[in-house]
C-alpha cells in the first residue's frame, strides 16, 4: 500500500504548483464570490469561474519557462505583496518582528529589527552606513 503523502508528491512532480499569479487568481475569484452572493449576477460568476479555472490550470500545469517567466513578471509589478501571496502567516510574522528600510545611497532594501529604538545599519550591497529608528 503506498503512502497518501508520496502519491501528493508523484502526482504534483513535473507541475507547475502554487505561484502567485495562481493564488492572486484565486483570491480575486474569492473575493468576487463575495461580492457576487450579495450582488447575484450571472455575469459576474462567469467571471468567477474564468478565474478559478485560470488559478486550477497554471497549478496543475506542466512546470514551464513561459510559466515561470510570467510569473516573475507578475511578481515584478506587485512588488511588496509578492510574499503575502506566497506565505500570509510567514510575511504576517515578518512584518511585526522586522521593518524594511530603503539605503539612501543606493535604495536596497534593509531589514532591521522592531523596537530597538536609534540603530546604525550598514547596506548589504554598498556598505554605507546611516543611522535610522526601527
């Protein structure tokens, strides 16, 4: 008898599996289902269901490079909400352990601790050092 775990893993090996314009297409079809038991139009879950259907087929699709490239490209134009996409509980926990500061010199981006008050940062990319709060 095979394990329910290893047949998930043989199941899902080759396929393109959970990425962010997968889940913002589910999210978006969920939050239109919302909308849409209030408002009842049958346009509007057509739409809801383009959307599923979309978020379903790059999920259970072949791993491509079109895929792949796409999303990166998705990735790209929404920036900062990349990780709540990916992982809400881990980017959740981030945001109230560490704050994000951008290097004036150069504009990386610097994580740095919460609550400790005036702290001098160095850029990891080009070592200036500047003094800011967290």
């Amino acid at each position: 008898m095979s394990d329910g775990k290893q047949d998930k893993k043989d199941f899902m090996a080759g396929r393109n599996g959970s990425d962010e314009l997968a889940v913002a297409s589910l999210l978006v079809a969920l939050i239109l289902l919302i909308i849409n038991c209030f408002a009842q139009q049958l346009w509007l879950t057509i739409i809801i269901l383009v959307f599923i259907v979309y978020g379903l087929f790059r999920f259970f699709s072949p791993a491509s490079a079109a895929l792949s490239e796409q999303n990166e490209h998705f990735a790209s134009l929404i920036g900062p909400a990349a990780p709540w996409l990916r992982d809400p509980a881990a980017a959740y926990k981030e945001t109230r352990t560490y704050k994000h500061i951008q290097c004036p010199n150069c504009g990386q981006m610097v994580r740095v601790p919460r609550g400790k008050g005036a702290i001098r940062v160095t850029c990891p990319r080009c070592h200036e050092k500047f003094e800011t709060r967290s």
